[in-house]
C-alpha cells in the first residue's frame, strides 16, 4: 500500500482528497486551499 499525500503541504490523505489538474497531470490535495496554491504556483510560472 502507498499512502497518498498531499501535493502542496505533504499531510496525508484520506477520502477527501481533492483531485486537481496542474499543467495535464492529475494531483491529489488535502484541501481546497492547496488546490488554490497549486493552481497558483503553476500559472505564476509560466507566465506569457
Ligand atoms: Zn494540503
């Protein structure tokens, strides 16, 4: 068994995680606030 973590804060996940889509890939987050900077973090960085 893997246990699945958190993308941005790297707690562990239980069944609510959240699915996001980052640049394609699909990654699991602990909430909607780590969506948010995920989603974040990835549009500052392509910028243009
Ligand atoms: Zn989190």
């Amino acid at each position: 068994m893997v246990e699945k973590t958190c993308a941005a804060c790297d707690c562990k996940l239980d069944e609510g995680s959240i699915k996001v889509k980052i640049g394609g890939k699909t990654v699991e987050v602990c909430c909607d606030e780590c969506a948010q900077k995920l989603k974040e973090a990835s549009s500052s960085s392509k910028r243009g």
